[in-house]
C-alpha cells in the first residue's frame, strides 16, 4: 500500500506541492504568530519582573493592559510611607501615546522621578544624566538602538512635540521612554498618577504588608508584583481570542486545501480506482490509500512549515527587533491541525472514492 501512496504522490508532483504548501500555511499561522505573541509578551513580563518593588498601588481599573488611567492622589506615598513595612514609595504615571511610526501605532511611556526609582528597583544611567526639564526624556539602550538615536537627539511625543534626549538606562524596566514625573503630569494637564510602587521592608512579608495597607486604605487596589508577571498572555484584553482565531484558521486552511486537492485528484483518477475495485480492492483499501497521501502530505506539510516558521521568525526579529518564544504545546497543536486537517479533508473524497462503480467507470472511462 506504501508503494502505491508513494507513486500517486509521485504522478502529481506540482498538484502534491501545492498542497503541501497549503498544509504548511496553516502550521506557518499558529507557530509564527504565536511564537511571536509569546515572545512579545514575555518581553513585557520581563520588563515589569525587573521592579524590584513588590506591591503596586493604584485605584480599580488604574492598571488595565492599554491603561492610561491617573487617578491615584500622589499624597498616598506620602501616606503609604506611614505603614509598618513600608520601606520606600515611588509614584509613576503610565501613559499609552498613539504614534505612527511605532510598529504597531502605540507607545507606552513612564513618568517618574527617576533618583528613586533607579534606587528602589537596582538601575542605573550607562550614559548620560536623568531628565530635569519637562522637555527632557531618556531611554533603554534597546531603544536607542532601534530608533539610531543618540544622546542630545530630539523625540517627538504627544502630537510631534519634541523632547530632547539626556540619558540612557539598563536595564530595561517597565517602559523604554521616562519622562520626568512633572514632565508627564505637565503633558496630561494632571497632578495625579497611575500607580505607587511599594518597597517592602526587610523581613516582612509582602502579602502581610499588602493586606496592612489594604486595612489602612480601603476602596484601593493593590497589586503584588509577582502576580503581574504571571500569565501575560492573560492579561492582553483578546489576545486568547486571537490565539483561538488562529487555530481555527490554520485548521480550516489545511482542511480546505487537501479536501480540494484530493477530490481533484480523485475525479482524474476514476478509472485507475475503477481498475483497482475490479482487480478486488476492497473499500477499506481505497480509502486507506487516499487517507495515506493526505497523511503524508500532512507531514510534509509539517516540515515545510517548521522550516519556513523558524527562517521567518530568524529574518524578523533581525529586521524589526521582535522577540519570538516558541512554545512546545503550540507546536504540537500546529501538528495536530496540519496531520488532523489533512486526514478530515481527505475523508469525503476517499468515501466517494471507495464507493466508485467500476462497471460504471470501466464504461464510461
């Protein structure tokens, strides 16, 4: 049977590619796109896990994932300071800033005092000074080097309004861009922020401190650290939905194209079925046989796609500085779709071949 799967494979070779090819799209669409949203978000994750602060203070909705909520009252640091276990505070403004020319039309920007914040989370400048002025900025060293900037480099924010260059930070933490915290409250017209960072004394336990200041200060929100990193996927309003989105289209995109290919192919080779049925193939046989050619197509389908997934993702992060993480599960699920897809789309196709009259065929053939 391995030889005739093998042969009819062979009789068609252009047809057999392009179905293949459209396999391989499917496989291409999950592990590509999910690599890459994994990447991206364990990106950001890593980026908050550099807070060395263990709980975040702010108010109900103040830190949603496109959140550009100021609406805690700066005096709570000042308050928060008052609470056994509470070693130091530092109030931030997150900000999310529509602009063209990032790759995916949005920027986050952080407004902070930058003396403290270095000190409670372990940064540092590594050029540079920290932002005095309102007009002042500074920026990851990933940053700098994905725009070609340089320090004393102007910056537009805002709607084009420029803000010149002073220092560059490492490592990466929370956004790439910081402003002054009376920088960004000046551009926001507010005197508010987003959030506090809480640095917990020696000693003391983070959640019991946290329950503390949720007993001192009720109707906040408190957040500890750690559970911020957990899951980012999670915490991207969608992005699950996409994911799903992705499935069902690598499924369907698979199915489609063996389904077509094989019925295709099976209306051009009525009379060598017909042949096979008088000769006592049995139906069991035929379908066998149809199902075994979509199987292969399906891992060749498989490794077509591994291959031009991993190149993709190599010429991506190279040209555009894009994190890719290829999960194992993801992989198996694109597997699954590509080998399942391959094997349901050929199901009709073999079924309608297998019931083939061969007098019929013999005759009009």
């Amino acid at each position: 049977m391995l030889e005739l799967v093998f042969a009819n494979l062979r009789v068609r070779p252009f047809r057999t590619l392009i179905s293949v090819i459209g396999v391989s799209l499917g496989v291409v669409l999950v592990i590509l796109f999910t690599g890459l949203v994994r990447g991206m978000s364990n990106d950001m994750a890593k980026r908050a896990a550099n807070w060395k602060a263990e709980i975040l203070f702010t108010r109900p909705g103040g830190m949603e994932a496109t959140s550009s909520n100021t609406a805690v009252n700066v005096a709570y640091a000042t308050r928060l300071l008052e609470i056994e276990g509470v070693a130091s505070t530092v109030p931030v403004i997150r900000y999310f800033s529509p602009d063209s020319k990032s790759r995916w039309g949005l920027k986050q920007i952080d407004g902070v005092d930058w003396q403290p914040f270095a000190e409670m989370n372990e940064m540092s400048l590594v050029a540079g000074r920290a932002p005095q002025a309102i007009d002042e900025i500074i920026m990851d060293e990933r940053q700098i080097e994905t725009d070609s900037l340089k320090i004393g480099d102007t910056y537009d924010l805002f709607g084009e309004k420029p803000y010149r260059i002073v220092g560059i930070f490492s490592p990466p933490s929370g956004a790439r861009i910081k402003l002054s915290l009376a920088g960004l409250q000046d551009a926001l017209q507010t005197d508010k922020c987003t959030y506090i960072l809480v640095k917990t004394k020696d000693g003391y336990d983070p959640v019991a401190v946290a329950a503390k200041i949720n007993e001192v200060l009720p109707g906040n929100k408190i957040n500890l650290s750690r559970d911020l990193v957990i899951d980012a996927q999670e915490r991207i309003p969608g992005l699950n939905t996409f994911l799903r989105v992705l499935v069902v289209l690598g499924a369907f995109v698979s199915t489609i194209f063996v389904l077509l290919s094989m019925y295709t192919t099976i209306t051009e080779r009525r009379k060598e079925i017909g042949i096979l049925k008088s000769l006592g193939s049995s139906k069991s046989l035929i379908i066998r046989v149809i199902e075994g050619e979509a199987l292969m197509i399906g891992i060749l389908g498989v490794i077509l796609g591994a291959v031009v997934s991993a190149a993709a993702s190599i010429m991506i992060s190279r040209q555009f500085d894009l994190a890719f993480e290829f999960s194992r599960g993801w992989i198996l699920i694109a597997v699954a779709i590509a080998i399942g897809g391959s094997l349901i789309g050929a199901l009709y196709p073999a079924w309608k071949a297998a019931g083939l009259d061969p007098v019929e065929v013999m005759v009009n053939e």
